[in-house]
C-alpha cells in the first residue's frame, strides 16, 4: 500500500484533536498544493511530459525548493515508467511516497520531543530573528513541559532587543514559572549564566534561554551564541542539550536563508516553525529538512498555546496532501 492510501485511511474516518489541528492549520497551503494537484488530475487522461513539468511548478510554488522538487520528479518519472503508470491519480500518490521518503531519509534524529538529561537540568537554547514569534514559541514550549509535570525556567539573554525581557517576563508570570533576567544591555552570556546557576540550585528541569536574533553582524552573533554555549557548560556539563531555531512559515525561503546563517554560529537540534496556519506555502517544510539535514521539531498552527504541536510527518502529509477529503 502506497502511502498516500495508507494516510487516508489512518486519518480520514478516526481523526484525533491533534490531526484536527494539523488539518485546519494546514487550510491554505492545501489549497495551494492539493487542489492545484486535483486540478492538474483532471486535465489530462495519460501523463507526459507537460503534466510532470506542471508538477514540478506546483511543488517549486509550494516552497518545496527548486532542487528537491526536481529530484522528487525525477524520481517519480522514474518509477512510473519503471511500473508502467499513467494514471494522473496514481501518479499524484506517488508523488506524496517521494515527498515522505525525502523528509524522513534525509539522515539524523526526527522524532520532536526534548529528550531530558537524567541528572541537573535540560538547557535549551533558543535563537530566531526578531518577529518571527520566538518569545511566544518559547511561552508555548514552557507552556507544554509544565503541563508535562516538568519544572521550567525561563532566561532571558536577549538583552539588546527593545522589550524583549519585559515581553518574557509576562509570559514567565501568566505561566507561574521563574524567570532569570538581566539589565537591559548586560553581557547575554552573564544572564545566561546566572540562569544556570540558579536552574541548579532550584533543581529546574528545564531551562529554557532566549538568545539574540539580529544578524546585521553575523560575527558578532557568533561570538554570542559560543560565549553562551560556553558559560552555560561551566555550570552544567554537556549544556546546551538542545537549540531550536525558530522560522517564520510564512517568509518561505527566506527562513531557509536565515537558517543557514545560524547554523555558522551555533550547533541546531531542531527547527520550530511557526505561523503554519497563515501561510499557503507548507511545503517549506521539506525544503529545510531537505538543504539543512535538520529536523522539524514542533510546528505552530494556531494562535492558542495548545496549538504548537509536536511535528509529525504522517499529519503534515495528510494535512498538506488530503486533508477534509
């Protein structure tokens, strides 16, 4: 079974609140793809070589990268000549196969959860350019590991940004968890490390540290984000555990741009995406997986604080792929 019919099965008549979510996130940039993928179906009887080239537009439309769309053609014409299938519909679901094998083939760890240290606190780094939804992303994940039965404490190292430690510290007291801050303009790395040592000495969980997201200076941004990893690792051995980068969905390409721009500067775990629910363009997704190597960790679909969800390949396939059919 293809897994294009394995996904309309497992989803479509026993739908859970999550798939719901991933489902109604996912609206427009199913519009974008799925319909555009119905509509071509109907267009033509037998598949050639002007249907696959309206394929490739599609996916490139859809944010899924001009290298990985032409490999994921590529390989679907392969197959179909190799099975004999001309099936416009056939060769739609194959195309979902390709879609799924490029994501989950890529290499490295995809499963989303924040694995936790078994002694000390678990330390988080959080880094993303301003207004891409860091400071909530990172009310939305403290949010979830409270409601988890874990101790979180937030730090607030982003002591350049205008509000940023104010902004924080709202969120840190609408949760009912500490929070670490500096004054304004401190060393980032000091605040960082204050957060460390206090994370201690409360016996915290986790440790959640906002850090700077300006990439005017990427040397500058560098030496930040290494002097953190640094201090952080003095107080608690092996820290950071985990650093997310948090990409606006809908800046498209854009995100995979600045992405790679942190990369250079820190050592990325995981990408949370955010904003899924205003963009058309879902196949993103793919496309940072695809030129990064790094998985998706969570991913926004909503405005409420439930609706980070944990990713999961199989509901952002149907999602993007099925959907209410």
């Amino acid at each position: 079974m293809g897994l294009f019919k394995f996904l309309k099965e497992k989803f479509s008549n026993k739908k859970d609140a999550q798939t719901e979510t991933y489902v109604s996130g996912m609206s427009k940039s199913r519009e974008n793809f799925a319909s555009k993928l119905d509509e071509l179906s109907k267009r033509y009887k037998e598949v050639n070589q002007d249907y696959f080239e309206s394929l490739e537009e599609i996916l490139i439309e859809a944010d899924v990268g001009v290298s990985l769309a032409l490999r994921i053609i590529e390989e679907t014409i392969d197959e179909s000549k190799s099975q004999n299938i001309k099936d416009p519909k056939q060769i739609n679901e194959l195309l979902v196969d390709k879609m799924f094998i490029g994501y989950a083939t890529k290499g490295g760890n995809i499963s989303s959860e924040i694995e936790f240290v078994k002694e000390g606190p678990t330390v988080l780094l959080v880094a993303g350019v301003n207004g891409v939804g860091k400071t909530t992303s990172i009310a939305k994940l403290a949010y979830r590991y409270i409601h988890q039965g874990k101790k979180v404490m937030l730090c607030a190292a982003d002591t350049f940004r205008a509000g940023a430690t104010e902004q924080l510290s709202v969120w840190a007291d609408r949760l009912g968890c500490p929070i670490v801050v500096g004054k304004p303009e401190s060393d980032p790395a000091s605040v960082a490390f204050e957060g460390a040592r206090q994370a201690k000495n409360q016996n915290i969980d986790l440790l959640i540290v906002d850090t700077a997201g300006r990439l005017q200076n990427k040397v500058n941004l560098m030496n930040e984000l290494s002097k953190i990893s640094r201090v952080i690792s003095k107080e608690i051995p092996d820290a950071p555990h985990e650093a997310f980068l948090i990409i606006d969905a809908t800046t498209g390409q854009n995100g995979v741009v600045q992405a790679k721009q942190f990369l250079d500067c820190i050592k990325l775990t995981g990408i949370v995406i955010t904003k899924m629910d205003g963009t058309s363009k879902g196949g993103i997704i793919l496309a940072i997986r695809d030129e990064l190597g790094i998985p998706v960790r969570f991913i926004g679909l909503g405005e409420k604080m439930t609706d980070l969800e944990e990713f999961d390949l199989d509901k952002y396939l149907y999602g993007l792929c099925l959907g209410d059919k």
